[in-house]
C-alpha cells in the first residue's frame, strides 16, 4: 500500500491535485470540490512526512475553495469548510501561529456544533474533535504567552 510508501504517496496526491486543478480551471462547478479534497489530502501527507510550511500552503488553499463553496451551498460544504479550517488550525499551531490557529478552529467549532445541533448522530465526534483541538490551541497560547512554547508530545 501507499501508506507504506511515504513518498510515492506524496507522488500520487500531488498528482492528483495537479489534475483536479487542471479540471477545475476548466469546470469549477465540477472540480473545485475534488480539488479541494485532493488539497486537503495533500496537506496531511505533506504535515505527516514533516513539511509544514508546504502543508499550510494546500490546507489555505482547501479552505479558501471550501469557503466559496459553503457560501453558495452551505447544506453541501459547511461540513468540508469545517473539516478544512480544523486541519489549517493545526497546521497553523504546529508553525507557532497560535492566534490564527484559534481563529480557524473557533471558527470550525462553530460550524460543527450548529450542524451537530441539528444532527447529533452525524456531527458530535466531529464537534467533539474541534474542541480537543481548540483545547490544545487555547494550550499553546497559554504557553506561548508564558515563554514556554515547547510542542505538545
């Protein structure tokens, strides 16, 4: 499996975002929500094989796609906005900007409790984890503040 393979993992989900993007200049309607989702996947890979700056790139660009999405279909996309600013707040925080990384998650918390409000079933664990994230921006603040901004782990 890829999963094994870190950097031919990489390869794929870069490739794919490259042809969703490709799609998506040519039919947004269509694409913009695979390559939203190909960004976000290539985000992850890029924070998991340690190449935050890189990560925060795609995770903003996921976001700013799922933002305009949500605007003109919030029923269809807020869960993937949501979603998508959970991820930027923990890049965000990983990369020693706490104060954006509370704006982002406060902001995902905010749409996973409406939607978790209207269908607990569906959306409290992802309620539930924004606010484990949230704690732990809300902890690197706190640290941050405090001079001791050592990463959790």
């Amino acid at each position: 499996m890829l999963q094994d393979r870190p950097e031919e993992a990489l390869a794929a989900i870069t490739e794919a975002a490259d042809i969703y993007r490709q799609l998506a200049a040519a039919r947004p309607d269509a694409f913009q929500p695979d390559l939203a989702l190909s960004l976000n996947n290539l985000s992850n890979r890029l924070g998991g094989l340690g190449r935050p700056e890189e990560a925060l790139a795609a995770i903003t660009e996921a976001a700013d796609i799922y933002r305009q999405l949500a605007a003109a279909r919030p029923d269809a996309f807020q869960p993937d906005l949501a979603l998508s600013l959970n991820n930027l707040s923990i890049r965000l925080a990983e990369l020693g900007r706490p104060e954006e990384a509370l704006a982002a998650i406060t902001e995902a918390a905010g749409i996973r409790r409406e939607l978790a409000h209207g269908r607990p079933k569906v959306y409290q664990a992802a309620l539930e984890q924004s606010l484990n994230v949230l704690s732990w921006v809300k902890e690197q603040l706190e640290d941050a503040s405090s001079g001791d901004s050592d990463p959790p782990g």
